[in-house]
C-alpha cells in the first residue's frame, strides 16, 4: 500500500469530564477540552495526533489543515516550514498560553506536534512498524508512570452534569495518602507526585511526609508550579532534603531557580521556566535545573523531542516528561517517544486515572492496548501508534463538547466563580 499524499484533514474538538483538581492558578473546570486529528491519504490510511483544543489553537490548527491536502507525509521538514508559514500569515504568529501556567513566544511547535505526530502514525502504519521504530527503536518494552496526585475538592460546586466524582475530598495529609493508596492499588504506581502550590509550604511539607511514612520505598516528588520565594523554595529543599527524588519548579523563572539550586543539593526539575529550546542555553549556563520535563505537545512534536533528549544527555541533565489532562491517542504518543529514549529515565506523568472521576465514557480510542500494569504502559507493538479510534466514542465526546459549553480552559475563571477574591499564588509563600 503506497501512502501518495494528504487528501483530507479532519479535526474534531472533544471534552470529557474533569474533577475540581486544584493547582497555584485555581482549579480544573468539570469538562476537559482536547482536540483529535485525522490525517486521511488517498491510499486510505489515517493517521492520528492529539492536542489541546483551545478556541485560538483550534483556529490555527485550522489554519494549517486548510492546505494541508496534497503534502507528503514524510516531509515533515517541509510541514514545519508550511506551519510557520501559515502562521505567520494567518494569526500573526504570536505566542500561545495554556492554562494559564504554560506561556511560550511561539505557536509554531505546538501546532505543529499534531500534525507531526499524525504524519509518524501514517508513516509507521504504510511500514506496518510501530512508530517507535521510527524514533531509533524501543530501548524498553514497558514505559512506567508517576502516580499524580492533587489536592481536591469533593466535587465541583453546583449542579453540573459530568457524573458524580468518585475520587472525594483531599485536602489534608491524611486525604492525600487515602488517595495515593488509591492510585497504588489501582494502577501499581511506583513513584508519586503531588502537585502543590495550593497550600501554605508547611502543609505541603507534611503531606510528602505522610506520604514517605505511608509508602518508604516510593520516590515522592513535589510540583508547586512557582507558588514559592527562592528563600521558602530552599528552606522547604533544607526540609525535604532526603525525602523527595525532586522539587518541580518551586519557584518561577530560570534566574529564581538557578538561585535555589545553588543553595540545595536536591535536583530541581521542571516543566515552566524551560519549555521551549531558546530556554536551554540560559538555564543550562545558570545550572538552574537538573531535570527537564519533555512535552512533545510543546517540544514539537517527538522527533524535536528526541532533539530535546540529546541536549540534555550532553549537558548531564535528567529527563523525565509533563502531563495535562489527556486522552490515548496522546498517552500512546508518549509512550512510544519515552520507549525510544534511552536517558529518560524518570517515571513520566500522566494525568490518565483522573479520567475515572464519572461513570462516562472518557477516551476515543478503543480499550485494551494502553493499560496500566504495575505503574507502567507497554509499548504498543502494532503499526503506528498502535491504537485504534472508536468512532461511536469519538463522535459522543464530541457531542459533549458541543452541549458542555467550555471552549477555553480558564483555572482561575472557575476559581473566582467559587472564591471571587481569589488570587494565583505564584510567588506568594
């Protein structure tokens, strides 16, 4: 079967339900937003990609789908070129901003990923080899996770039609250890993280220390997203030294961190201050992180990722790899890109339990390629990505996102609709 061209592309927004997760900007909304793409060839393959499905994203992933019909799947050199182009032309090429945490100057790699990953499946799929293939070769058949927990609330206020949420409450120690069993149990997880910024830094302290008494032989990791001074970021270092495996970016921007990280010998990690490739050269002269967090749908897409992995394996950086709340088509992307990594070597994270939080149906593509066993994924072995969309799924999630009214994720928008005088916390404590 020959490939030939592009002849159609499809795009097809979709929401699945969200529990109140609360982080240093407010909290997740009850309906997740997520965008699939479908990358049609004469031959009659289809390739698929996964990213956000913000309002102004979606219009430039528009933009490029609109001429997209007719390229070469291999060509992705020229695809980039086509996408700044059409960037440059049709939305000014500005920057892009995602939940209000993830701020980069240009749009171009994150338009881009989609459609980059989506030429990778077509291109696996005519070779009937998985895509890892095509990223060196799996250096590891079973890709493990990171248990993800959150501070919560118990319910999103309100009446709302996205199912009950079964996770609960958890906004003491002792409820974030209920749920890190929970996760543990459930999925096998071998290393947790706790995303913090929500609380004052003492409270949080003290719920990773439950957790090292509850779970000592699991590394713990702590995720503020900048809610912290320098100063506080290394007294809590001074505090946790010994007991978490790293702090993500307890305080914001590269020069803040390289200040802590000058002070501590605990690694400091990220996924705020380097998230673009113009970011590394000033971190890495300021030794202000010890690991990265890859995201291919930021990085641009996973060949640029496994660029990103090459400069951190030459700068002696550590490399693990971001999660926003997902679906499988992006849960599959990620597993093939860590399988073909070799220097990624800490647990990635995933947001994917989360989905549990409704009896709804929350993916589109069929069950049973990408489960949890152990806290890990293994890497699907079919050609492409290796999964499949179930259309009747795909076209419910749909509907969801047509009726739920979302077009946009808005932390704090929803925040100050339950606590109108609330503030981000970014560098507060």
């Amino acid at each position: 079967m020959t490939i030939n061209r592009i002849s159609r592309v499809v795009l097809t927004p979709v929401a699945f339900a969200d529990p109140p997760l609360l982080n240093v900007v407010g909290v997740h909304q009850p309906w997740a937003l997520r965008a699939i793409l479908e990358l049609h060839t004469d031959s009659g393959l289809v390739g698929l990609g996964e990213t956000y499905a913000d309002e102004t994203h979606l219009a430039r992933l528009e933009a490029v789908a609109d001429v997209l019909p007719g390229h070469d799947p291999y060509d992705t050199h020229g695809l980039y070129r086509l996408v700044a182009d059409v960037l440059g032309k049709e939305t000014g090429g500005a920057g892009a901003s995602f939940g209000g945490m993830l701020d980069v100057d240009s749009a171009v790699d994150t338009v881009y990923s989609p459609f980059e990953v989506a030429c990778l499946d077509l291109v696996a799929r005519e070779a009937d080899r998985p895509v890892s293939d095509l990223l060196g070769g799996a250096v590891r058949d079973r890709v493990p996770f990171s248990g993800y927990l959150f501070y919560k609330w118990a319910g999103h206020p309100g009446s709302t039609d996205n199912g009950p949420d079964e996770w609960g409450e958890a906004l003491n120690p002792d409820q974030i250890v209920a749920q890190a069993k929970r996760m543990v149990d459930g999925w096998g997880f071998g290393s947790l993280k706790l995303k913090g910024g929500v609380f004052p830094p003492e409270e949080e302290c003290a719920a990773i220390e439950a957790l090292r008494t509850a779970f000592p032989g699991l590394p713990l990791r702590l995720d503020p997203n900048g809610a912290w001074t320098p100063e506080t970021s290394i007294r809590v270092a001074e505090r946790l030294a010994g007991v978490v495996e790293y702090l993500e970016d307890p305080t914001p921007g590269i020069d803040a961190m390289a200040r802590v990280a000058a002070s501590t010998d605990v690694p400091l990690a990220t996924n705020m201050c380097v998230i673009a490739f113009e970011h590394l050269a000033p971190a890495v002269a300021a030794d202000a992180v010890q690991i990265v967090l890859s995201d291919h749908h930021l990085w641009g897409g996973l060949r640029r990722s496994a660029l990103l992995a090459g400069i951190t394996e030459t700068f002696g950086m550590g490399l693990s790899m971001h999660s926003n709340s997902h679906l499988g088509v992006s849960l599959a992307a990620m597993v093939h890109l860590a399988a073909a990594t070799p220097n990624l070597t800490y647990a990635c994270d995933t947001h994917y339990p989360w989905k549990t939080c409704s009896g709804m149906a929350q993916d589109v593509v069929r069950p049973g390629v990408l489960d949890f066993t152990d806290g890990s994924v293994a890497v699907p072995t079919g050609p492409g990505l290796g999964v499949e969309l179930d259309r009747d799924l795909l076209g419910e999630l749909h509907e969801r996102y047509l009726s739920c009214g979302v077009r946009r994720r808005e932390d704090t928008v929803y925040m100050r609709s339950v606590v109108p005088d609330f503030t981000p916390n970014t560098a507060r404590w």
